[in-house]
C-alpha cells in the first residue's frame, strides 16, 4: 500500500454490508440511532464528572477518559459507514483509508490498556481503601491516562506501518465497512506470513495481557469483597465493579477473536465482530456505568434538572 508503488490505487471500494442491499436502509437507521446515543452518553459522562464535585475522584476521571476515548473511536468509523449505507457510492479516499486504520488502532489498543488501568484503580479502592487518596494521587492517574495513550500509538504506529508497506497490486475492493489492519493484510497480493504473525503477537499482548491484569485484579477485588461482613458493602462493592467487568467483557470477547487469531474468521464474522467493539460497546459503556452507578445517576438527574430550570427561566 506504499504511496510510491503503481499499484497502489488512489481510493478504495468498502463493500461493507453491499451483498445484503436490503439491510442498508434498516442498518442505516439503526447505527444512527446507536451513534447519537454514543455521542450524548458519553458526551454526558464527561460534562457530569468534571461540574459535579462529588465525582472529583480517580474513578471518575478513568470512566471520562473512556467516555473521551470512546467518542473518538466510534466517529474515527461511523460517519463513514453511515455515508456508505446511505448511497450507492461506497468509495473511501486512498488517505482516508489509511488515516481510519492507523486512528482506529491507535484508540483500539489505547482502551485496552485503559481498562485495565480502571481495574487497576478499583482493586486499590476496594483492596487497600486506607491507602487509596495516598496511592491514586492525580500525578499517578494521569501518567497511568499518558501511558494508556502512548501504548496505543506505539502499536498504530508498528502495525499500520508494516501494513501499509504491502503492494495491493490494484486490489482496491475492502470486504468490510472500515479500513481495519487484518482486513487490509488479507487484501495483499504478497506473502504476508510476517505480518499475520506480528499481528498475532502484538494482538496478544495488547488483549490478553491487559486481560489477564484484570483477571488479577478482580480475583483479589472478589476475595476482598467476600471478607466484608456488611451486606451492604458487599453490595455496594460488586456493584461498583460489576459495570467495569460487563464492558470489559463487552470489548475484549471480540477483539481477543479479531486479533489473537486474524486468519481464521470468515469475513461476515469479522464485520459483526467490528461492528461490535467499534459501535455497539462504545454505546453501551455510559447506560451501563449510569444506570449501575447511583453517584453517576444523581449527578446525572441534578444536571438535567438544572438546564431544565434554567429553559424554564
């Protein structure tokens, strides 16, 4: 896909969802829908954590970094899937393609490490909640926020840049909707046995290893939680964590599928799969943290409360 090479073509094909005509329209409607839920949760969780003083806590400046983090994943894709849907013109410019794949895996890997850094701060609060002000000072938090961030553009960096070296020999035709490093190394007319094993290593490492983070965490987290003699703070305890377990399980079930092992899913697969943790988790992540969350559920209905005195006014 080098710019230098002949065959590379001046813009590409996303055939997307075209081999089922009839879906674009009720697909179109529905990713809309999903798309302008995302912006105004997550948009939400952000206005709401940094007005509300009582969400002045680590915890709540992880979940707006996610919110942050989110919103900027699901529009790297959205607006041109829903460009796509909406007319016969699938095409996506030469750059454009290449600035989705090397953004989308830049926010991709940047949540991974992100979600853990969240259990990371759920198993200080729970376990060593004495030491939690002293350990999760704002210093730490944001260097934990930078890495998280860095991370993923060092594996953009890496895995977009081996890819767009492969000659496409003007292949130009994307049986996807995004422009996505697994999809784009399928597309090659070359030998790409190093690419789909780097691929797999950096895929594991950027899923499994934060995964298994987690795991540590939440497995220390549930032997503190079963030690509490009050049901309520048993209660309160798993509720705080168990929004963070759904959207982890949310996001890493396909991703560990996409990634771990890129060539063995067929390609309706990967497009449901991506779908998945580029729209549908995205979505998700604010109804299930607010509705879990009586904190984030006040702050949430004294906001609303407040513009709607001040319309009134």
């Amino acid at each position: 896909m080098n710019a230098g090479n002949a065959s590379t073509p001046k813009f590409f094909i996303l055939l997307g969802f075209s081999d089922h005509p009839w879906l674009e329209m009720p697909l179109f409607t529905v990713v809309l829908a999903a798309y302008i839920c995302t912006l105004v949760g997550n948009i939400s969780i952000i206005v709401v954590s940094r007005v509300d003083p009582q969400l002045d806590s680590p915890m709540y400046f992880f979940l707006s970094n996610l919110s942050f983090l989110d919103v900027c994943f699901t529009t790297t894709t959205t607006p041109q899937l829903l460009l796509n849907l909406w007319g016969p013109d699938k095409s996506i410019t030469y750059g454009g393609c290449v600035t989705q794949f090397y953004v989308f895996h830049f926010l991709g890997a940047t949540e991974c490490i992100l979600l853990a850094m969240m259990s990371l701060d759920r198993y200080v609060a729970i376990c060593k909640p004495l030491r939690y002000p002293v350990i999760m000072q704002q210093q730490l938090c944001i260097f934990l926020v930078v890495m998280a961030w860095l991370s993923g553009l060092a594996n953009s960096l890496l895995q977009s840049s081996l890819t767009i070296q492969l000659p496409l020999c003007g292949n130009n035709k994307v049986d996807d909707f995004l422009c996505e490093v697994p999809v784009m190394i399928k597309m090659s007319c070359a030998d790409t046995t190093f690419n789909v094993a780097m691929l797999s290593i950096v895929g594991t490492f950027y899923s499994l290893v934060p995964l298994s983070l987690i795991l540590v965490s939440y497995g220390f987290i549930v032997a503190t939680v079963l030690r509490i003699q009050s049901s309520e703070g048993k209660k309160k305890a798993f509720n705080t964590c168990s929004s963070h377990v759904i959207v982890v399980s949310l996001f890493y079930g396909p991703v560990i599928s996409m990634y771990v092992q890129p060539s063995t899913n067929s390609q309706d697969k990967n497009k449901l799969m991506s779908l998945s943790y580029s729209l549908v988790t995205p979505m998700l992540n604010p109804f299930i943290y607010t509705l879990r969350n009586k904190d984030m559920k006040r702050a949430m209905t004294s906001l609303l409360v407040l513009l709607y005195h001040q319309r009134r006014e």
